[in-house]
C-alpha cells in the first residue's frame, strides 16, 4: 500500500478517528466499508494506523474539504465487519496480483470523468461486455460490498 494519512484526529475521549482528504466529488453511493472496491482509503488507512500507533481506532473518514463539495464527510467504522470485509478485498486483489489477472473492468459509466481515459480510450466499457463474465464474476462480486 502507498500513501499518506493526512490527519488523525484524536477526541477528549481517546477515541482516534483517520481523516482523507478529498477535492473531487463524494462517490455515490456513499461507502459504508469498501465502496465496491473504489473507497478502501477510509478503512485500510485506519488498518494502518492502528499498527503505527498500537492502538485502537474508530473510524476512518473521508472528508471533501470544498465549498462546492459543502465540506462533506463520510465516515466508515473499523469495526470487525469492515476489518474482515478489508480482508477480502485484500486477498482478492493478491489473488489477482498472484493470477496476473487484473483486467480493465470498469463499472457501468465508470469511465464517464475518469482522469485515465486517455490511456484506456473512450470504448473500454464496450470491450467489456466482449470478456469472459465468468472470469469477471470475483470483481462483480466485490463492487457489491459498499
């Protein structure tokens, strides 16, 4: 995993919350563990954090700090059903990295304001639907998990 952890918020209470932050658009729906497989920021930062730190962590959060955003959070707890939810993603994306098959799959209109569009070009949902959906049936399977 690379990345930073922008801020952990820590309450008079002790409770420890890792905060994200964001400038584009909230992802919709909103994530509750995962997102499908697009939102692990919240969840997997606050795995992180709590090896760094030894010590329990609530939440992570999402935070679109803009005014056209409203300065919008989305909070996913680290509870133990996100924890073993991370854990499947985590393996599926192993499994996938051991295979070597991580094929371009985007989601319906996931490609629509996708900043890598001009790698992929503008006809890879269409190729999409010419793949072997069964191959495809672990990723369906996880952009179900918000």
């Amino acid at each position: 995993m690379k990345g930073s952890i922008d801020l952990v918020e820590r309450h008079s209470s002790g409770m420890v919350r890792v905060v994200d932050h964001k400038t584009g658009r909230p992802p919709e729906p909103r994530p509750e563990m995962v997102g499908g497989g697009e939102a692990l920021q919240p969840a997997l930062y606050a795995l992180a954090a709590e090896q760094m730190l030894a010590e329990p962590i609530q939440s992570g959060r999402l935070y679109y700090s803009t005014v056209s955003q409203n300065y919008t959070s989305i909070d996913v707890p680290l509870n133990e059903w996100t924890r073993r939810r991370a854990a499947q993603v985590l393996t599926m994306i192993d499994g996938a990295i051991r295979d070597g098959f991580l094929p371009a799959a985007p989601r319906r209109d996931g490609c629509k304001g996708c900043e890598y569009l001009p790698v992929c070009g503008p006809y890879e949902e269409e190729r999409v639907a010419a793949k072997s959906q069964a191959e495809l049936g672990r990723l369906k399977e996880l952009r179900g998990w918000r």
